[in-house]
C-alpha cells in the first residue's frame, strides 16, 4: 500500500493525517484493495452498498439508467476520488447508481461503520476522520447541485459554457485537460453527440475556445460567461 500513500494524501477523507499514521490507519479500517478491468462493474443499481471505495489507480464512471435503458452519466471519478459516501449515509444503503471501471483500476473499500465509530484502540485519527466525512458529503451536496443547475440549462451552448467555465475554475487555469470524451462529454451533459461536436467547432471558430482531443483552451473568458445571461 506504501506506493498508494501519495494518492490518499490527496483524498479529502484523509486530510490532517499524517503518512506516518497510514499503515496503522488501514489496519484499523479493515481496508481492502480490489484490481478491477477495464468496462468491469464495480457494483449496481438496486445493490445494498456497506462499503465507500478510494479510487487508487484508473477512472470509475457512476452512471445512472432510465427504464428504456438510456444512460447518463452522472461523474467520473480519478486517483484519490471517493464513491459511494452517500449511499452508505442512508438507512437502507441501496444504490441509485451503477459504477463501472472506464480504465483498469484498483480501488480501496472501508467498510462505514469503521469510519464513524472509534476502535478500541481509541485512535486519534477517527476524529478527523469523521469531520472529513462531513466535508467530503457537504462537497458532494455541493457538486450534485452544480450538476442539477447544468441539466436545468436548455441551450447546447449554455451547456458547454457551464461545462468548460466549471472545469477552467476547478484547475484554476484556462488550459485545461478532461477526462471525458465526445461521447462521455455527450451523455454527461446528456446532450446529442453530434449537435454538441457541431455546436464546440462553432465556438472555435467563433474565438471563445480552443481545442485538441481531451485538452481545451478557453479564449475568452467573458464572452463565454456571456453564453449564461
């Protein structure tokens, strides 16, 4: 686990905890580590969810699917992200997403009950712990009412904007990388692929955004704002 400590550094659920502290840490959370390949289901829909999963290595995919089988993607999660924290918060703990591994991953469980009640060892950790625990599904709340505010949107260039204008303000920089593809950026902002395509060449052409593959550039940054009035 010792290659994995630069990961979990980075995840909110061990903020104030220092490495020295992460092996005794694991022990006492009977963690365990899953390999996954890649389009491998992590867990679905309907399933009873006792665990919250660490991403190590890789990109998971929450997704959600509507009675005619449609997806929407609801987020990707990369090294260091968590899922499943606010499922396991509920009373019945059953899942209202699907979650499948988009790139070969491994992936850390801790079962919740270890996280929210003390061991007998009276460690120190399981305070901060289960403050972090309280940040990490505040940030959720707060990420699930940004993508609800994005769905609410009718316009394809309302969208983009909101997309490409969030993504700019989470990396503090105007370049910037996305995991997603065409397709995957498509059902995320659960949009037509093709009208979406057509509509981001209109946008560079235009001289708002610039783009190659996975990377965008935004050009002007007002004027994108301007597509949201």
């Amino acid at each position: 686990m010792e290659k994995h400590y630069p990961v979990l550094r980075k995840c909110v659920l061990f903020r104030n905890i220092e490495d020295m502290n992460y092996e005794h840490l694991l022990q006492c959370l009977g963690t365990q580590v899953r390999k996954y390949k890649e389009e491998e289901y992590v867990f679905f829909a309907g399933d009873v969810i006792n665990h919250i999963g660490i991403v190590l290595s890789g990109v998971v995919e929450i997704m959600k699917e509507n009675l005619a089988g449609n997806k929407h993607i609801l987020a990707f999660i990369e090294p260091s992200g968590m899922f499943a924290e606010g499922i396991v918060c509920t009373a019945k703990r059953i899942s209202p997403v699907t979650v499948q591994v988009k790139e070969d991953a491994e992936i850390l469980f801790i079962p919740y009950e270890r996280i929210i009640m003390s061991c007998g060892n009276v460690c120190g950790f399981h305070i901060s712990l289960i403050q972090n625990m309280m940040i990490i599904l505040g940030e959720k709340n707060f990420n699930l009412n940004r993508k609800l505010e994005l769905l609410t949107l009718k316009g394809m260039r309302e969208k983009i904007a909101s997309f490409l204008i969030n993504e700019s303000l989470e990396r503090k920089s105007n370049t910037f990388h996305i995991i997603l593809n065409r397709t995957q950026m498509a059902d995320y902002l659960n949009v037509s692929r093709t009208s979406m395509c057509r509509e981001l060449a209109r946008m560079k052409e235009e001289g708002l955004i610039d783009y190659y593959g996975h990377s965008f550039k935004i050009l002007d940054m007002d004027e994108l704002a301007q597509c949201l009035e």
